[in-house]
C-alpha cells in the first residue's frame, strides 16, 4: 500500500514538472526583474535534475511538508488542514444519507416486489444516476433555495456561529460541546450539498439492497423464521438485512471513488469550503505545490478508505475471518 | 425477460433519440451552433418557430447546439470506450497469458492508477496541459482502461491453463493468434456491458470538467458548457438550463438502462467487479 | 400462491402484520416529514452586533496587505491599516485619513502632515514618519508585493519629523495624491520589525476604522468596527464580512435569504429576481471601470492602425449593450467616462460603428480576401458576462473579415500574462479610474507597463506634460486631448462601463459608489 501511494506521487509529481510553461513566471509582479523570477526560482527548487526534486518532495511529504501554494503564499499543509474537514463531514454526511435513504428504499421495494412501487423505485434508481452532479444542485438549491427558502444556498456556516473546535466536523463538534441549536445550524447548510453527492448512491444501494433481500428472502432459513411465527419487521431486521450487509459494503467500497470525485464538483457548486473548491483554485492557476499536496491527500483518503472497508468486510463475514484474508 | 426488454427498449429509445439528433441535425434545424443573432437573444422554445428550443442569450439556436453537445458527447465518449477498451483488452490479456515479472509489474501500475479518485487525474491533466479535444480524451481514457485490463486478466489466467491453448503452443501458435482466437472472443460480453457503462459515466464526466470550464475548448457547444452559461439564467430563461441537462439526463439514462438489460441478461454478476 | 406471497416474503400472519409494518414505514415518513418542515427556519437570529455581510466576487487569497492589486482589497487594507487618504468618489474629492494635511513644496516635493490622534489597535502609538518610510520600503522590497507600479515616480521619502514626511518625486509630478490615496496601506514598523512577515497574520494591527478579525483564505474576511477611531457613527456596522461567493446566481439567493446583505456584482439578467421585493431593494451606480479591448501594435497584425481602427468600427456596441447587457451600461465614447474627473462630453474623435468601413480598411490594409488571424483573450467570470461579451464581440470581427480564436484562461493566468505583455489583444476594465491619467499612463505611455506596450513619442509627450502640470483645470485639458489622439490612434478601444447593480436589503443604505466598494462608515444600519 505504501508503494502504490509513493507510485501515486511519483507520477503526479512528474507529471506536473514535465507541464509546459513556467510557474515561476506566472505569479511574479509585473515589474519583477529576471533576478527576482530567478530567486523564487531557486526558492522552490526548479532548476535542478527532477529526481533531486523527488527526492526532497518525499523527504519533506514525509514530514507533511508540501511546500508553499504559489498562489495563496500559505503552507500547504496549513491550508489543506483549514479545509479537509469540510470535506470529510460533506462526504460523510452524504454516505449516511445515501445508506440510510437507500436500505430504507430498497427494503420497500423488496416488500413490494413485482409492484407498480418497485417498478418506480427502480426507475428512479437509475435516474438517479444519470443526472450530473452539478445539475442535481443547482436544481435543488432552485427548488429549496430559490424559490422555497427553506435552506441555505452554499457555504457551510454563517458568520457569527462559532462552534468550538473539536474534530474539526462542525455536526460533532457541537454536540460534543453541547451545543445541539449548533448542530442545527449546521446540518442545515450541509442538507444540500450532501443530498445532491448522495443522489446517485441511494439509487444504487437501493438496488442491491432490493436484490440481496429478494436473494435472502428465498433462503431457507427465513422460511424457518417466518413458520416460527416471526413478524415480519423481526425478519427483516434480524435475518435478512445482515446477508445483505455484504454486498452493501462492496458497493460502497466500489463507490468510494465516486463519492471522492463527486465531492469535487458538489464543493465547486455549493462554494462548499473544503479541499476540492481549494483544488480547483490551485489548478487554475496552476498552483503545484498545492495541487501535488491536495491530489496526495485525496488519493490517500481513498487508499484508507477502501483499507477500512476490506476491514469492515472481515468484521461482518465470519467466513472471512477463518481463511484470514486480507 | 419481460423486464430486460423493457430496459433494452427504452434505453434503446432514449439513446436512439441522441443519436439521431447527432446524425441527422443538418436536417432539424438551419443554423450552425455558433451563429449569433442579438436581435432574437433570449426567443423561449416555441415547436412552431425558427428556432423550436429556443435561443440563448447571444440568440444562438438551441437546437443547433444540442446538436453539436450531442456530436461532442458521443464522440468523446465512444472514442474514450474503442482507446481504454482497447487499451486495456489488450493489456490485460497480455498481464494474464505472460503472468511472471511482466503481470506484476503492469499489475502495479493497475493499482498505482486506480488509487486516484477518478475525476481528480482528468482535472489535473487538463488545467495544466491545456484543453483540447485529444487532452480530453486521454484524460478521460487514463484510468477507464482499468476494468478491462481485469477482465482480460480473469480471463487470460483461466484460459492459460486450458489444454487447447497449450495444444494450440505446442503446436507453434504464436501470441497473437492465441490471444485472438481464444481470450478475446470470450471476454466479448462482459467488454460490451463494460463499455456500456464506461461510455455512460465518460459522457457524466466530460459534462463535468464543461460544466467546471476546463473541458473542450469553449468555442465548441457542450451540453455541460451550455448548463453553466445558463445558470444564472435560470429564473429568467429555463430553458438554457433545463435543456442541455435533460440531453446529458437522456443520454446517460438510455447507455445506463441497456448496460443494465445486457448484464442482467449476460452477466448477472459482474456488477461486483466494475466499479 | 396466495395473495401475500407477492411480496416476496411469506408470512404466516398475512395482512396483519403486514399492515403494522406499512404503519411503522408511515409513520416514519411522517417523523421525517415533520424533521423536513422544522427545517423551515429563518437564518439564525443575529447576535447583538450589527452584522454587514457583502458579497466578494473575486478571490481572497494573500493576508500580506501589498500582495494583491485589486479594487477591494486595497479598500479593505485602507480601512484596517489606513492609507494616507483617500478619494471620495461620491463627493468627487480627496479626504484626509491617516494624514491631515498635504501640500506642495517645490515641484518635486510633497509635503504630508500625519495626524496625531490616532492609536493602534493593539493600544500601541499613531502612524508615524517612520511607519510611511517603512511601507514605502517594504513595498518596493518585498517579494511578494504586487503594487510597485503605484510608487514608481518616487525617488525617496523622507522625514522631517515625526509626523511630518516629503515625498519627493523623481520628476515633477502633479498625481502624487491620485496614485497614493485609496491605495498605499500604511502599516506598522515596529511590528514588521518583532515579528516580520507573521505580523499580517498575527498581528494584523494598524489605525482604520475597522480591525481585521479574521482572514480566511478562498472564503471570507471579517471585520470589526474599531473604538478607537475618532469618528464615531452609531449607525454604522458593527462586524462587517467580506463573504467569497463567485456564483452570481448565488449572490442573489443569498440577499433574497438574507444570508448575505448586500450582493454585489449582480448580472443584468439577474436584476428581475430582486424587483417586486418588499425587504429588498435594488442600488444602480455607474462605474468608473472602463471596459476597454486592447490591440498591441507591437504584435502582428496590429502593428497596422487600420487593422486596430477596423476592429473598432467592427464593433456593434448599442446591441451589446441593449440585447446583451440588458441597457445596464453606459456607452464610452473615447477613454474618458461620465463618471470621472476631467470628462467633458464624448470624444469626437472615438470610433463609432460601421462595417462597411471595417471592411474596407481590411482591404487596404492588404487582406481584402478574408482577414488576419488574431488571438483574442478574455476572462471567464471577472467581470460582469466578460465570456458572453467576447463571443459577440468575436463574432463581429469575424463578420468583417478577421479570423478569430478565442482564448479563456483564468483570471490569474490571463492577468499576469497581461502585465508581463504576453498578450496582443485582450478585453478587460480598469478600475479604480477617478484619475484617468494614471490608468492611461500606465496602458499607453512607452517604458510604463508592457501592458500594451503602445509607444508613441507625441502621446508621451502629452503624458509630460499632464504630470508637470498642477494646475488641476490645465490637467483636464492636457488629458483630453490625451483621449482624443488615443481614439484616433486605437491601441485600445474604450467599450463601455457597466452599471453597477447591487442587491441591498431594505434595512440598509449601502453608498452609491462607482467603484463599487463602499467607506464603510458611510454604511448606515438599522
């Protein structure tokens, strides 16, 4: 794993440095000199041989050092951590809602399969999943924004709330201090943003969970349960949702990537203050400490994410367990 | 069965519908989708005028730049299918039937690529190497030919102990005709369902990094450049916004239902090795 | 089978306790249901400070104070730090603000007296000399600083004591006071001094009337009125929030929301949403932002004045303005506006509109069969539909015969490729021109700025003879006719300015000012 993530810098730092065009010429002053485009040259390390740079950037990304953002003359390190919450409560928000919408989707439409409800639920999975992100929001910020002012139209707090500083995810953090009028606030600004990254995933939770209880449901030991005489939340609750964990978790271990992508885009919309509105920033400008920093902390996430889900599979299938794979 | 043809026509349906508009909007409609007419900005649709969906705010016809989106979209995304398909068939095949260093190594490189998140290489690529219709498609094509790298692989591995491929080796058959004759016939459905579902989510891609402005160049019409113009317009004049976002909704929607009749039909499991 | 079975699960007890079940499914929609509408909520109550949110449409990047030169944050750094002066464009006159006094001595020498009234926000001394000396300095020094060109006819400055300081120019100069008020942020030697750069971030203390709160990179900066400025206005903000929001549609949901107070910036096709609304209203002004296309007659092809003088009669600027823009802008005719010193009426000698004419002057120009191939750069974003206005314009020039490519980097990139002289033909604005001198100087007069990197030995002799002259009526008239030659000649083409339209709540009077940044005690609350 530790490979792949030195691979994965390897390739995004030579792949920045082979760009054509000079960084060091773009954010110099209008009358900056040749000696001053050649000392913030000499400051970032340019001109030496790519491999001597490498080796400095994992020295120093070692010791979470990305350097300084050309643009906003920040460390890099300082100006992900600013961020990187935002991002991580917008994702997790968006994956509880996207599984607790989708389990509760899927186990009516498992209920009422072959029904008229099934056959809409099931076309209106895969909508969801047709439409862009970036339409989802704007359509719901029109709709709950616009025109019912219901909800904030972007960002991810007014000025004025301050919620004490614990994790760094605002919901916690104020429950943590005991603040839950906070968390109101809060998880108003959220709402949005999170339902439009988590509109494609209810579909497809949905989905397989529909299928997997249908695959349950003919298993033989429901028949046995439900001849015991149990009611039918019990069987759902107890027997089939558990099989169905399985795939639930692989398909959310298979979205993961999506939930990262989307995110970018549902940040840039909703002016949502997290990594991928600071991404797209750097890119514009071609900002390459703090692209490198932003792309490494997003692929890292990812690699950890998808190292807890392999985890979480171990904890919910015993089978797994005894061969001791990993 | 029933409910596969139901999926495959109406997916059928929809994607034909964008089709057509892409093959035949010469004949819909007169004027090209950068022609601009101030005089008529902002005409709301109207089936019975000149210009059926309306114009936007330069009074370009709207139905003249769905059709370019539509052109722009498919071909972008069907090229993105043929080159990581390609690719990747290719690359697989050659991982699993050589196995040993070279399967290792290529296999690293698999893992390295889809460690990043997808969007997040295409957005890099582009902003810093500049937007053109070939940076799209390779920025899109970067880490789509994964998939298919692993079916091949699958496939290759089983096939490799076969006693007909070593029949066919002893008998001095060379790689490629090996390759040809048995991996890649079998791999034929699942390639297909594959690239059902890549196209559909490159055409959601290619919408996003147009909606975000750093697709193709802006001079081209796109469905996701079109929905960003209209943004602020949306209270005023819906239709620059609506529209565009029902032609990604109807293009996408129509690859999604038939990738959906095809698996069900051919590969009822694999649903748990795209991703 | 029987009737349950199709929902796929059987039960023993059929319809009963299916029934409970759908219950316990309906009664949890009505749970969420009712979760839903207690989401209909106003914004939180505002604490006991007034809070003034305004929308900022470009971004917040550097706290260094001499790092960026643009409009609001100069406005910003002079309200926290304080700058000598600064220009009331509303009053159309100059008003002392760290200084008190200024007066020419000789004419190269300038002569500021700096009031003595003023404490730090951290309790420490007034500006003094040394304070004016150490900014000028660290301006001209500091990597980072983006605002050398303002200062550039400075030889030295000196201080006679205390609170007294000469400026003493390198030629004579009578735009001292233009290029420095509103603009040249004073800020502390002693704190620059113990803490170095960090001091901007840590301790941001200077003598305006607002302290900086907070400084949030890509997002927002706060600001808190100050107590110890002298001047006092109860009904002024007490917090004011510059908030980061780059979405015009945005801005506007978030006044109708009052989530922001006053959304600035809003697009002629977003006017409508704010009419018709009892809490919010509508605040016009004219804009001394000169929108303007450049043509470098270094650059090939032009290097031709007919070739520049064909593009701008290319252009259809009464159709633009109507059909595009909606009328919310005000047509240039020549580099003077209406809302600037020293405008007298329209230059007779801009270029107006006529095709035909363009046409011809292609075809003279040796491209009667299909015109030249020209780069034509533009932001995305900037300024108010810059895209849109560029596509028209480009399809102009094509109707006349040029063959055009449009360019669209981001706003950074395009503006440092703009400075450096990167680019032969762009369309942009210069703002903050009260004083035209300064702008047209710094765009046309040779060696200034390779902005356009015009060069002409009769224009800059106009240039000397603007800035030698005191006499403020004898200025106008060297300007003018600064305008006049520069319309004939084309190394731009002065388009229009917009109308600046803000969407302001009821409950605030937000000042009309043309360059759209407000003196924010002017501000008034209830």
């Amino acid at each position: 794993m530790l490979v792949v993530l030195l691979l994965v810098c390897l390739t995004i730092f030579t792949m920045l440095r082979l760009v054509p065009g000079d960084a060091a010429e773009l954010l110099v002053p209008e009358d900056a000199t040749p000696e001053d485009v050649a000392r913030l040259r000499e400051q970032w390390g340019l001109g030496q041989p790519i491999f001597v740079q490498f080796l400095h950037f994992v020295v120093n990304a070692v010791r979470l050092d990305f350097g300084v953002s050309y643009r906003f003359r920040d460390d890099v390190t300082h100006l992900i951590g600013q961020r990187i919450g935002a991002t991580l409560e917008l994702a997790a928000v968006a994956l509880l809602i996207a599984i607790v919408v989708g389990l509760v989707f899927g186990i009516w439409a498992a209920l009422r399969k072959g029904t008229l409800v099934d056959g809409i639920l099931s076309v209106l999975s895969i909508a969801g999943v047709s439409a862009p992100h970036f339409w989802i929001g704007i359509m719901l910020v029109l709709l709950f924004s616009a025109n019912l002012n219901l909800l904030p139209s972007g960002g991810r707090l007014p000025y004025g709330i301050d919620i004490p500083h614990v994790t760094g995810l605002l919901i916690p953090d104020a429950l943590l201090s005991g603040r839950p009028d906070l968390a109101w606030i809060a998880l108003q600004y959220v709402v949005l943003p999170a339902t439009t990254l988590a509109f494609g995933m209810i579909g497809i939770i949905a989905r397989i969970t529909r299928s997997s209880m249908i695959d349950a449901g003919q298993e033989e030991f429901v028949f046995t349960a439900v001849a015991k005489g149990l009611s039918v939340p019990a069987v759902v609750f107890r027997h089939l949702l558990p099989n169905a964990l399985i795939p639930i978790v692989t398909i959310i271990g298979l979205e993961l990537g999506g939930l990262i992508s989307g995110s970018i885009i549902v940040e840039v919309v909703f002016s949502w203050p997290g990594i991928g509105t600071l991404l797209f920033q750097a890119v514009s400008v071609r900002d390459i400490p703090l692209t490198i920093g932003i792309v490494v902390v997003y692929t890292s996430l990812f690699i950890l994410l998808n190292v807890l889900v392999d985890l979480l599979y171990m904890a919910i299938d015993p089978r797994l367990r005894t061969k001791g794979a990993l | 069965m029933q409910w596969f043809d139901l999926k495959l026509w109406l997916g059928a349906l929809c994607l034909g519908a964008v089709v057509f508009l892409a093959v035949f909007g010469n004949l819909l409609t007169s004027h090209r989708p950068d022609e601009q007419n101030l005089m008529v900005s902002l005409e709301p649709p109207n089936l019975l005028s000149d210009y059926p969906l309306g114009t936007d705010q330069l009074g370009r016809d709207i139905l003249a730049r769905m059709v370019s989106g539509a052109r722009v979209s498919l071909a972008i995304a069907a090229s993105v299918v043929v080159l990581s398909g390609g690719f990747g068939l290719l690359l697989g095949a050659l991982s699993g039937y050589f196995g040993g260093v070279r399967d290792t190594i290529i296999q690293k490189v698999v893992e390295t690529m889809w460690a990043f998140p997808p969007i997040l290489l295409a957005i890099t690529i582009l902003a810093f190497f500049g937007q053109s219709l070939g940076n799209v498609i390779l920025a899109l094509s970067i880490q789509r030919w994964i998939p298919y790298c692993r079916i091949a692989r699958a496939q290759a591995l089983t096939l490799r102990g076969k006693d007909f491929v070593s029949a066919s080796r002893i008998m001095g058959g060379r790689t490629v005709w090996i390759m040809s004759h048995h991996i890649v016939p079998n791999l034929i459905a699942s390639a297909i369902v594959v690239g059902t579902f890549s196209m559909a989510t490159a055409i959601l891609a290619e919408a996003s990094l147009s909606f975000l402005g750093i697709g193709v160049p802006p001079d081209i019409a796109t469905y996701g450049g079109m929905l960003a113009d209209g943004r602020s317009y949306v209270t005023e004049a819906w239709w620059l916004a609506v529209i565009p976002g029902l032609g990604i909704f109807f293009t996408v929607l129509g690859l999604n239902l038939i990738g959906d009749a095809l698996r069900d039909q051919y590969d009822p499991k694999s649903h748990l090795n795209i991703g | 089978m029987g009737p349950n079975a199709k929902n796929g699960i059987k039960t023993n007890n059929g319809t009963a306790t299916e029934g409970t079940y759908m219950r316990g499914i309906r009664r949890g929609w009505m749970v969420s249901a009712a979760l839903v509408a207690a989401l209909v909520q106003s914004f939180p109550a505002r604490a006991a400070d007034k809070v003034l949110t305004i929308t900022s449409q470009s971004t917040i990047t550097m706290v260094n104070p001499y790092g960026e030169s643009e409009t609001q944050m100069y406005f910003i750094w002079c309200e926290v730090y304080g700058c000598l002066g600064r220009l009331d464009y509303i009053k159309k006159k100059y008003v002392g603000m760290l200084a008190e006094k200024w007066e020419v001595i000789n004419p190269t020498t300038w002569r500021f007296t700096l009031r003595k009234d003023l404490k730090r926000h951290d309790g420490g001394p007034g500006p003094t000399s040394r304070d004016i000396v150490h900014s000028w300095k660290r301006i001209m020094t500091d990597p980072d600083s983006a605002q050398r060109y303002m200062l550039f006819e400075i030889k030295e400055i000196v201080a006679v004591d205390d609170y007294t300081f000469d400026i003493v120019t390198l030629k004579p100069t009578g735009q001292v006071v233009s290029d420095l008020f509103s603009q040249f942020a004073i800020t502390s030697a002693d704190l620059y001094e113990k803490y170095g750069k960090d001091a901007d971030k840590t301790h941001p203390f200077g003598w305006g009337p607002f302290k900086l709160d907070d400084f949030a990179v890509d997002n927002r900066i706060v600001l808190k009125k100050s107590d110890l400025w002298p001047e006092k206005r109860p009904q002024a903000p007490d917090v004011v929030v510059y908030r980061q929001m780059r979405e015009p549609e945005q801005r506007v949901t978030a006044v109708l929301n009052n989530e922001v107070q006053v959304a600035r910036l809003v697009p002629p096709q977003l006017v409508a949403r704010l009419k018709n609304r009892p809490d919010v209203k509508v605040v016009e002004t004219g804009s001394v932002e000169l929108m303007f296309l450049a043509f470098s007659p270094v650059a090939k092809p032009w290097d031709d004045v007919r070739v520049r003088q064909a593009a701008a009669y290319a252009i259809n600027r009464d159709v633009i303005i109507k059909r595009l823009l909606l009328g919310y802008a005000d047509k240039l005719e020549g580099a003077l506006g209406p809302n600037q010193f020293c405008y007298a009426g329209p230059s007779k000698a801009a270029i107006g509109y006529d095709p035909q004419k363009a046409k011809a002057l292609l075809a003279e120009a040796g491209y009667k069969n299909g015109g030249p191939e020209i780069e034509f750069y533009t932001s995305t974003g900037r300024y108010i539909s810059d895209r849109q206005v560029s596509e028209a314009i480009a399809q102009m020039l094509s109707q006349v015969g040029f063959k055009v490519r449009l360019v669209t980097p981001e706003w950074a990139n395009l503006w440092a490729d703009v400075r450096n002289g990167k680019t032969p033909m762009y369309y942009m604005g210069r703002g903050q021109v009260a004083d035209p001198s300064i702008a047209l100087s710094q765009y046309f007069e040779t060696g200034v700025s390779p902005r356009i990197k015009y060069s002409n030995p009769q224009v800059d002799a106009m240039f000397e003879k603007v800035r030698s002259t005191f006499d403020p009526e004898e200025r106008c008239k060297h300007i003018r006719e600064v305008a006049d030659k520069l319309a004939t000649d084309v190394p731009a083409h002065f388009l229009w300015t917009h109308r600046l339209i803000n969407g302001v709540r009821a409950n605030v009077t937000w000042p009309q000012d043309p360059t759209g940044e407000a003196w924010l005690l002017d501000v008034k609350m209830q």
